[in-house]
C-alpha cells in the first residue's frame, strides 16, 4: 500500500466509480475534481498530522524510539474511503453553492456523511503505519543504450526499496523506443530510507515484469540486456503496514 505523503491515494476514475454522476457534473459545472483531491488530500493530512502529534505527546509515548509521524501512514482502506468522499463532498459543496441545486445538497450531505463515518472506523481501527517508510518512486529517466533489444516501444517504472527489502510504492512508468539499441534507466533522487531500488520492464505499462535479481544500488544505472525478463514479479502498491496505530485514545481526549 501507499504512503500518505505519496499524494492523493484515489484518481477520477475511482471517485467516478462511487458516483457515477461526478464527471457530468463536474463538467456542467465546471469544478477542477483534480484540484479537489489535492484540496482533500491537504486537509486529511493536516487532521492526520495533527492527531499524531497529540498522540506523540501522550506520556506514555515519550520515550518511544520511534514517533509516529505523518510520513510513517499508510493508505489503508478505511483512510482511503474517508478520503474519497471527502472529494465527493467538496465537489458537491461547489456545486450546491453554484447552483443552490437541492440535488446537489443531498448528494453534499450523503458523501459529507460517509466521510464521517470512515474516519471514525479509521479511528477505531488505528492507523496502518510503516517503520521504515519508502516513498515513491519518481518516474525513471530513460536514454538511448549500446545493444540489440528487439525494436519495440518499452515501459519502465521503478520502486525504492529499505533496508529490510520493503519496497515502496511505484512510480509512474516512463516509455522509450529502440532502435538497433538497448536503454537505460536511473532514478533519484533517493530518499532517506532507500537502500536500493528495483527496476520493472514490460511492452505495456500495465505489464511490467521485475528484472533485477537483487536490489540495485542507489545511484547506479541499469541497462536492460538483450531481454525482458517476462516471469519476474509485477511491482506492488507499495509497503504493508508494519503495525497499527491505536488513535480511540485520541479521539476521546478531543
């Protein structure tokens, strides 16, 4: 799963697949849904943040080695619904204060509803939370190589990984087309965390095979060989929570 900090974790298209009205009125009424995730995204991370330093504050976490932080989240279920109708509910609140639609008010209320209700079982059920946090990868940088892959158009993406080989989150896949060559591709820069980083190629972006046999190091360069490796695994979303972290007590304190 994602970190927090990785940005928005849900796109249009899964908020469209919540309410299947969203793009038509978003295009009548002319609101930036992107800008709405962004905007929800900075809230939750304010009410998130705010929250651990409370927690981190408590007594009996103040000789813990390691304080929760908003860079330690992870988008688990509960915090992704919570904010995915929280973007429901700010586009719905522009257009009900556009139109006055009453419509668009219940429609406001409803999703303003759901977001309540899934911060409070985020809530009750804690945060997900990595140790070791790994953010994501930035998309790699490609160039022309010396080698002879089969010409064909190539899609790479990449994942920083830690020191005990959890691997973040990937990055948005980057495209090369050879020539009579190979390619290369480098990352960076990396974050605080990494310890290496693996590379995935494939002949569609949504097809990517892992074709390092260990970790690369962090500032080297991999130059693909005369393959792709086809049976090595898809990147993943991103690290598992390594524990969760109890918030009722905060709750009840607020």
């Amino acid at each position: 799963m994602a970190l927090f900090t990785d940005g928005p974790p849900s796109s249009i298209e899964s908020l469209a697949g919540l309410d299947s009205q969203l793009l038509s009125v978003a295009s009548t009424e002319g609101i930036d849904v992107r800008r709405k995730l962004e905007l929800a995204h900075e809230e939750i991370g304010l009410d998130l943040d705010a929250l651990l330093k409370r927690l981190r504050s408590a007594d009996r976490l103040m000789w813990a080695a390691v304080k929760p932080s908003l860079e330690n989240v992870i988008v688990t279920t509960a915090l992704k619904l919570w904010f995915a109708f929280r973007t429901l509910e700010l586009v719905y609140s522009d257009a009900y204060n556009s139109q006055l639609n009453d419509r668009y008010m219940g429609k406001r209320d409803q999703f303003h509803q759901m977001a309540v209700s899934h911060r409070e079982r985020l809530m009750e059920a804690g945060a997900g939370m990595a140790s070791i946090p790994v953010p994501r990868a930035m998309t790699p940088a490609l160039a022309a190589a010396p080698g002879s892959l089969p010409d064909n158009i190539y899609y790479v993406t990449a994942a920083w990984v830690n020191r005990v080989t959890e691997e973040g989150a990937s990055a948005i896949p980057a495209a090369i087309t050879t020539a009579s060559s190979s390619f290369s591709a480098q990352i960076g820069p990396a974050p605080a965390n990494a310890t290496g980083w693996n590379v995935y190629v494939g002949m569609d972006p949504d097809s990517t095979a892992l074709q390092n046999s260990s970790p690369l190091e962090i500032g080297a360069a991999w130059v693909q060989p005369v393959w792709i490796t086809a049976t090595g695994r898809k990147p993943g979303c991103g690290q598992a929570p390594s524990y969760v972290q109890a918030l009722t007590r905060i709750l009840q304190r607020g």
